[in-house]
C-alpha cells in the first residue's frame, strides 16, 4: 500500500478524477507541497482544505477539464497569474502550470515563465515544501522527493532546495516563510540558509507590505510565536519592517540599577497570551503594549527607571504603526489601541479601599472587552518570583471580584447613556447644540461617580434638577 492510499477516502476520489482528466489531455499531474508535507507530519486539517496540483503546461485547461467532471463544482480563473481553482464540498483545488519565477532587483513583481516539473520544484520556497506525489496512471502515488525534503522531515530542519541567496533573490518573501515555518512546526533552520538570510534581510523591502504582514500574522498565530520573533531578530527582519519593536531591545544601566529588556519581556507576555486562549488581536495587544517604552525611558535616582506615559504613548502610535504595517484600521485596530491605553489601569485599583467609581470607569472604558483587558494583565506578569507572581495573581482575582460586583448592581459593561439627545431637547425646549452633550457628558459622570444609579428616571431627575445650571452655562 502506497501512502497515498492512506489519505481520506474524499481526496482520493478527487485525486482519481483529477489523474484521469489529467490523462485525457496527455497531461502529468502531481499534488505537490503542503498537503504531501502536511501528510508525513500528520497534520492534515479535516474540513475545509486546499491541495495544490501541478502540471506541466496550462493549469487551467486541466482545470477546467476537472471541474467538468466533478458534479456541482465551481470553477474560478485567473488568467494573470496562470492559475485556476475549483471548488468542490470543503476541497479546495488549486491548479498551476509548472513555472519558472524569479524578481527583478528592485522589483515586487516576479518574472513568470513556462517551465518543467524540476523547474517548478527549484523554485520551491523549502525542501519540505518540494515535495510531490505523482498522480500519472504509469506510477500513480509515487512520492518524489528531489531535494530529501524527508530527511528535513525527520530531522525538523528548515532548507532552501537550492542556494539559499538565489532562493531568497528569486522571491525575498521566502525568508519571511522560512521562519514562519520554523515557528510554526517547532523546527530548526539551517545554518547556512540562516546566515543567507541575515545577508539578505534588506531585500524584504521590494515586497509588498501585505505579503509581508500575512506571513507575520502566521507567525503570530503559532503555538509559540516567540520562536519566530527570536528569528526575525537576530536575523535583522524585524528592524527592516517593525524598528519599532526592534527599538525595544537592550538594558541600560546607571548606578548599577538596570531595567528588564522590553523586547523578551514582550515576547514572553505574547507566548503567556497565547497559553491563555487568546486570539490574534490580542496577541497584537500583547505585542504593543509596551511598544512606546524606549521613548519615554527615564532614570531617577529616587525611584529607579520608569516609563511614565508609554500606555498613552503607545495607543497615540497604533493606528499609524497599524496602517504602515498594512494591518486594519476599523475596529481591530480600535480594540488593540483600547488595550494598550489601558493595560496599566487595574493593577492600579488593587486596593482594599478602592472606590466603586474607579471601578466603574475602568468597567466604562474598557466595556466588553474588560474580560480580555484582564487576560492581558494577567499575561504581563513575567517575573520569576514565584511568589511575586502569586501575589499578583491574588492582586487581579480581587480587582475581577470587585469588577462582578460592580457590574451586577450598575450593568456598565454595554453601557449606553440612559438619555438620548432626543428626549433632552425636548424637555428642556432647546435645539441641537453642545449644551446636549454637556448634560449627556454629566449624567455619565454622575453614574460613574455613583450620585445617581444606572436608570432612566434617575438620569432623567438629576437632569431636571440642574437643568438651570445646564441652560445657564450654554
């Protein structure tokens, strides 16, 4: 039995019609890269699944000969890039003609050419990522593996399948995917595609920032996105697309007193976020944090080092950091920056006296994302004292408890002011002016405040009762 034959009995059924379409043209056919990859390290995903074919000639008329096929398939095709695609159930079906690619040296746009299969498999980004399974009636499901992509396997090791200065010269991206890659299976590069890669790392700048941000956020949704990071690092990447987080590295020092090293403080406060179940926007949050420490660094000789301001500092800098990156500037980006400005308020309430109104404000703030402004804290204590971790644990278990209990008498998290404009121009006769927002604005401040309790007709009192004071101050 071939290993081919071990695969889900859907793909094979894909994998038959697509050999016999295939033979009908006079046409060979392989699947080749992440699917083969993915099937030696039993990483294949179950529902939704793309499976790349190649073949040598136009990917399209193949495909086009496979959609007619399969029944009830959809077929999309993009002639500008050669390639076409069908759709059938949860299979994903991408077909490309074997090609040859490279860049220009200044150039995003690659150069594509018609080519062989051994063309097609030189161009390969990685070993592991060369590998093809033959779909051809003469030696169907035999596995083809010209640049011992296997052994790379076994031995968790990242190779470029020629020199890696004209892998990475053909199509820069290919550093970025190597160390995505690395991170993402937990492997090793290899020295000399790692040095070829710090040589190189200024040539990341001819790629587009969309392609650059789609492989980081890969890395970033790693199982430890650290790795990958270290990688960006030493290689000189990070400096090259993100100097911002790059600036965060090094540890100054004044009369023997030293701070942590942001940049691995921010590294650990991602990996403990995503131990934490924490999405990609939080993961963001984790990594901004404290993006504007280097900045606002001060030393006094009375307290040490301090940072006062970075938070603030920090949310100012997200959304243009966030549009030169190419990430989203709508309510992502808002949610990120909300996060950041506020990751140093709740260890500020731990306090046995702490008011109801602090609590409220922080409640008000952060809304419904309290719970993930939490979790980030939570994630922020890198200290290896134990206890000093314990004890700040023990610090936000109380400043949650004292969040539910405020939250179940004043219901602020999906707060909204208990009067509309609407209602207050018409009780107090005027038009649509700042005095409007100036009485909304109070009653917020006296809910929050705790003078008046969360409800319309408390709100609506309060307002009749200054509405003197309101209309005298317009």
């Amino acid at each position: 039995m071939k290993d081919i034959d071990n695969i889900p009995k859907e793909h094979q059924k894909a994998f038959r019609i697509i050999s016999a379409a295939a033979a009908s043209l006079g046409k060979p056919v392989y699947v080749i890269g992440g699917y083969v990859r993915d099937y030696y390290l039993n990483r294949l995903k179950k529902g939704s699944i793309d499976i790349d074919f190649v073949t040598v000639g136009s990917g399209i008329s193949l495909a086009k000969e496979v959609s007619r096929r399969i029944k009830g398939s959809s077929l999309a095709v993009y002639k500008q890039f050669g390639t076409a695609q069908v759709k059938s159930g949860e299979l994903e079906l991408e077909f490309v003609g074997a090609r040859k690619e490279s860049y220009r040296r200044n150039s995003r746009k690659p150069i594509v050419e018609d080519g062989t299969l051994e063309d097609d498999q030189l161009r390969r980004d990685l070993t592991i990522n060369a590998l093809s399974w033959s779909l051809n009636e003469e030696n169907y499901g035999e596995l083809n593996d010209p640049f011992n992509g296997m052994k790379d396997l076994k031995n968790k090791l990242i190779r470029t399948p020629v020199d890696p200065h004209q892998t990475f010269s053909d199509d820069p991206l290919r550093m970025m995917r190597a160390i995505r890659f690395a991170s993402q299976l937990d492997f090793r590069i290899y020295e000399d595609t790692f040095e070829a890669i710090t040589e190189m790392s200024s040539r990341i700048n001819i790629i587009s920032k969309e392609r650059i941000i789609e492989e980081l956020n890969k890395i970033i949704r790693s199982p430890n996105p650290s790795l990958g990071f270290t990688m960006l690092f030493k290689t000189g990447l990070l400096e090259e697309f993100f100097p911002e987080m790059h600036k965060l590295h090094g540890v100054k020092e004044v009369d023997g007193r030293r701070h942590k090293d942001n940049f691995w403080h921010t590294l650990k406060v991602l990996d403990n976020v995503v131990k934490l179940g924490g999405d990609l926007w939080l993961r963001w949050a984790a990594i901004m944090h404290d993006i504007a420490k280097p900045p606002t660094q001060r030393f006094h000789p009375e307290v040490g080092w301090t940072f006062h301001g970075h938070d603030a500092l920090g949310a100012k800098w997200t959304p243009k950091i966030f549009r030169r990156l190419g990430l989203p500037l709508d309510e992502r980006m808002r949610y990120v920056r909300k996060l950041v400005r506020l990751h140093l308020r709740p260890i500020a309430l731990v306090s046995e006296e702490v008011s109801d109104s602090a609590i409220r404000r922080l409640i008000y703030e952060a809304g419904d994302d309290i719970d993930d402004l939490m979790l980030l804290c939570r994630a922020d204590i890198t200290s290896k004292n134990d206890s000093k971790v314990d004890q700040y644990n023990k610090n936000f278990d109380y400043v949650e408890k004292r969040i539910e209990e405020v939250e179940e008498k004043d219901r602020l998290r999906k707060w909204k002011n208990p009067l509309s404009g609407d209602e207050i121009m018409e009780a107090l006769n005027i038009k649509p002016s700042r005095t409007v927002g100036d009485i909304k604005d109070a009653v917020k401040e006296a809910i929050l405040n705790g003078e008046i309790p969360n409800e319309h007709d408390a709100a609506f009192e309060y307002m009749m009762n200054n509405k003197d004071k309101f209309l005298n101050n317009a």
